[in-house]
C-alpha cells in the first residue's frame, strides 16, 4: 500500500507518503519512503520520488485516495520534469 503517515508536531501536521503493508497502522513501520508533503506552507509543498511510486504500483501496491490525489497533482504540475 502506497500511504502518508503523519509526522510533526501538535497542529503542525507535516506528512511522509511511503510504501507500506496494508495491515500496518498508520504511523506503523514502512518499507520505504516515497516523498513528502508539508500542508502548513503556501502553497503546499510536496516532494516526491515518482520513479520509486511507479515501481511500488507496478508490483502491486494500491495508493491511498489522498497518495492518489498528490500523485496526480504532482505530475500534472510538472514538478517532476527537473528530476533527473
């Protein structure tokens, strides 16, 4: 499963979207760390690894509803594109 789990500080949320196991909870253990997203700054920022992304779907992992959002947003933003 492909998911954000929350880090930060108490009303300062600050998220991380990794590849997980379904089964885990939500701030559980992960397999790996996929990107970030900081909601708290304007406009948001959010910094992910699309290539790690597309290999953890082509395996099987199944996004989340909001992962699957900032995914989309991400590539049509063209954020990625700078990447090497």
């Amino acid at each position: 499963r492909i998911r954000l789990t929350r880090k930060g500080a108490k009303k300062k949320p600050f998220y991380r979207m990794i590849a997980t196991d379904g089964r885990s909870p939500r701030d559980g253990r992960n397999i790996e760390q996929l990107g970030w997203y900081d909601p708290m700054k304007s406009p948001h920022a959010v910094k992910l690894d699309l290539a790690r992304i597309d290999y953890w779907i082509s395996v099987g992992a199944q996004p989340s509803e909001t992962a699957q959002k900032l995914i989309d947003k991400y590539r049509a933003s063209g954020a990625a594109e700078g990447q090497s």
